[in-house]
C-alpha cells in the first residue's frame, strides 16, 4: 500500500516542484487499481478527467498559493453530497439514475480552492449506519484488515484515503458517522459544530444533526479542509453567522489546561485497553486530567435514534418515485409510491422510516420524540455544566476497535449501540475529533475524541494538532 502524503507536504512538494498534480493523480490511481476491488470505497470514479484537470494545472504552472490553496489536491467525496453533473447515489437504489444539477456548498468552495474531485465514496445507504454494510454497492472493507469493516457511515471515504485512494475525503456525520470510520481507520475525523459548516447540497438524513466533516491523515489537514469549507452560506439558514476563527497549529499545548475524562464512558468500556490507550499521551502531557460526569450520555443513543430516525422519516418522504432517480411505474399514484419506495429502499432505512414515523404519530409523540427532545436539551446542559470546569472533554470515539464484518449487521440494537461515544457531541451540536491514539489494541488503531464547547472549533482544532505530536 503506497502511502500518500498528507495535504500539508503535497503542498510543500508541488510548491518546490518536487511533484507534479499529474504524478499525485498517477499514484491514486495505482493505489486504486491495487486496492478497490477489495475496499470498494467508491461508487463512482472520474480519473480521467482528474488527470486532465491536473495536466492542464502542471501545463499552466499554477501552484497552491493564498487563492488557491488547494490547487491540485484529490479529494473523495462521500456520495450523499452533491457534486454538480454526477451522480449521487446515497447508495441507495431510490436514487438510481439521479444526476446531481448543482454542486454542494462544500464542493464548490473545495473547487474554488483548486481541489480536484477524484470520486464518490462509499457509505450506509443515506448515512444509516455504523460499519458501511447497508449499502446498495456492498460493504467497505477496511484496508487495515481486510475481515473487518471501515466503520460508517463514512467508511468509504476513510477506506479511500487510509489506502491512498485520496489524499482526504469529505464524510458526513450525524451521529458519529465521520469520527467512528476515522478512528476504525487510523485516520482524523474532524465534526464541526453544527452550523459552522454549510449542509447546503448533503443529503438530509437528520437535518438538525448533519453536518459535513473533513477525514483526513492529519490535525493539520482536517483544519485546512475545515477552513476552506466553514463559514456562513446564504442556501443554508442553519449556519452560523460569523466566519471561523483563524487558527494557530505551531503552538505547544497552552499552559493551564485542563481536560475532563467523561466518566461513564470509561467506565463502561468492556475492554480496558480502549481506555489506555486512549489516555497514554495525555498522561505524558502538561495538562490536568479530571474526572467529569456525564450522566446522560448512557442514554443517548436512544435519544439519538428516536430524534435521527423521526427526522429521517420527514426528510426521505420525497423519495416517492415522481421526482428524484428511479421510479417503478404501477398502474395508479398510490401503487407507484409503493412500489417504488418498497423496492428502492433497503432494511435499515425501511426500518428507520417505520420507526420514525410511529414515533412522530399522534398518541405517541410525546411518549417519544418529545421526550428525546427535552432528553437532547438535558444533555446539552449537562455538557454545559462539564465545560464550566474544564476546556475539552476525552473519551475513546468507540467502544470497540473495527469489528468483524457480518457481527453487528443482523442485529440492529448491537449495532446502534456502537455509537454511544460519539451520539452525544452531535446531540449537543458540539464540535469532536478523532484522532488516533498512540497504542493499538490487538493490532487495530484506537481513536481518541476530543470534545469542545459550542464554536470554539479552532481551540479545539489546536489542542488536538498539539495533542497527536506528543
Ligand atoms: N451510526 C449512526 C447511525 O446509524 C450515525 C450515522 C451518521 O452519523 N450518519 O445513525
């Protein structure tokens, strides 16, 4: 497996002319032709006209400069955000036939900065998911170990970029789905605070959990991503209104900090490795550790889903057949709903749709969905309180390392379960990280999340730059 450099020595090298656009597109797809039919961490490939775009910017001469940082860099796509002229799957077969009419938010502003798009990448269809299984293109497999799964939602775009299919990906993450495969995958999986980035062009899943997250190699290439993609957009009126921070990535760790391990999650760990390795580096660090509790976060994963699963009912209802990609045609309105919605949906999401709904209807509303939100505000609260005594929060972002493919996917609730870390950030609209720790467990990378009061996403961004240089 030919190892890519990161996006921050990409930039170095082609600014010494040490490498060429073409050379970097040259060896992606090598690593693609070695490695995808085993990973199949894309759904849709345009190498071709990568090579083209990265001929004619070595042909110009034009290099990575203030405009144009990017210019020149892969990136990989996950397939539930749109790329103009493209399909975009979700890797659903609803979606079958459904060309793209304009580009996401983050991707132009990706393509602004001069970044080519190489492919869209694998995933749980519409990003349902915690191990990429749930998809309509088959499982991903994780490159570190073939027998187990990327992680998911985003497996396919961590897949890629820990094979070198891409120098970093865009993934997406509701309830974890960005942190979760870039922690199963060695990689960093950055989760902006909800609003920071735009969700104009991703495909709803839960529209008030959303948002679109960089998976890269490191700290540094997270925060470069996350500086080009962040900031208010006019097509969404969810972000936030101010620019993002400028950030600092040479500093040390700040004297005087202080971090809170969240205590039920390390009290519930099965495996006492996860929570070692996790904590090594910072041991080792000038920070104060504390303990912090956090009661709540035991229960989120049944907020999560009650709350993503009733807004994931509301959101894929204009799937019907008449509008987007494919339709099955039946004699009558009622019939082609049916039949279209029936064949084009797979399990999980037909679950979650059925689920969703129950828990939206009337005489059951308040039993549910209302009860998750007073639940989601509590445990905003809670984290609120935490980060009156201390600046980050530390947990493992899983339980687990990368597990077997096949063991969780027919069981649903084990399943679900595996996103207890990783649900309460997106709850409380928080910004989290994932960063590999230092130590493996039985040979497979552990990821350390770091979490960070509302917006104060560039702290975080450089406390977690400092944290993987220890
Ligand atoms: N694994 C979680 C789920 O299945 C999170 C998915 C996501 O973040 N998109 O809902």
């Amino acid at each position: 497996m030919s190892k890519l450099p990161s996006i921050a020595e990409l930039i170095l090298l082609i600014a010494r002319e040490e490498r060429k656009a073409t050379e970097i597109i040259e060896e992606i797809k090598g690593n693609i032709g070695r490695k995808e039919s085993e990973a199949n961490a894309y759904i849709n490939l345009f190498l071709d006209e990568a090579l083209a775009q990265a001929k004619q910017l070595d042909a110009s001469g034009s290099k990575p400069d203030e405009e144009k940082p990017l210019q020149g860099i892969p990136i990989a796509i996950k397939d539930n955000i749109c790329v103009s002229g493209k399909p975009c799957t979700c890797a659903s077969r609803i979606l079958e036939g459904f060309i793209a009419p304009y580009d996401a938010t983050v991707v132009a502003r990706l393509k602004d900065a001069g970044a080519i798009i190489v492919g869209k990448t694998n995933l749980d269809e519409f990003a349902m998911g915690s191990s990429n299984e749930n998809s309509a293109y088959g499982p991903v497999q994780n490159p570190l170990d073939t027998e187990r799964v990327a992680g998911g939602s985003s497996g396919g775009s961590a897949a890629a970029v820990a094979y070198g299919g891409a120098v970093a990906a865009l993934g997406s993450d509701t309830g974890g789905s960005a942190r979760q495969p870039a922690a199963f995958c060695g990689l960093v999986g950055f989760r902006p605070s909800y609003g920071r980035v735009s969700r104009y062009g991703l495909v709803a899943f839960a529209s008030s959990l959303d948002q679109v997250c960089p998976i890269t190699r490191t700290v540094q290439d997270a925060a470069l991503i996350y500086s080009i993609i962040a900031g208010p957009d006019p097509c969404d009126s969810t972000t936030y209104p101010a620019e993002p921070e400028e950030m600092d990535l040479a500093g040390e760790i700040p004297e005087g900090i202080k971090v809170g391990l969240i205590k039920e999650c390390f009290d519930d760990l099965e495996d006492e490795r996860m929570g070692d390795a996790v904590l090594r580096s910072f041991r080792e660090a000038r920070v104060e550790l504390v303990e912090v509790s956090i009661p709540l976060v035991r229960l989120s994963v049944a907020g999560y889903q009650l709350l993503a699963m009733a807004e994931a009912s509301s959101n894929l209802a204009r799937y019907d057949g008449i509008r987007y990609g494919r339709r099955i045609e039946r004699l009558g309105l009622r019939e082609t709903y049916f039949a279209t919605r029936g064949e084009g949906f797979g399990d999980e999401v037909t679950r979650r749709i059925l689920i969703g709904t129950f828990g939206l209807s009337e005489g059951y509303i308040d039993a549910y969905y209302n009860t998750a939100l007073r639940y989601r505000a509590a445990l905003a609260a809670e984290f609120e309180e935490a980060f009156k005594k201390v600046d980050f929060l530390l947990s493992p972002t899983a339980p687990t390392p990368a597990f077997k493919l096949g063991e969780k996917i027919r069981d649903p609730l084990a399943m679900y379960l595996s996103d207890i870390f990783t649900a309460p950030a997106a709850l409380a609209a928080l910004p989290a990280i994932s960063i590999p720790a230092p130590d493996k467990v039985d040979g497979l990378p552990v990821g350390i999340q770091i979490t960070a009061p509302r917006f104060a996403d560039a702290k975080l961004l450089e406390f977690a730059h400092a944290v993987e240089r220890l």
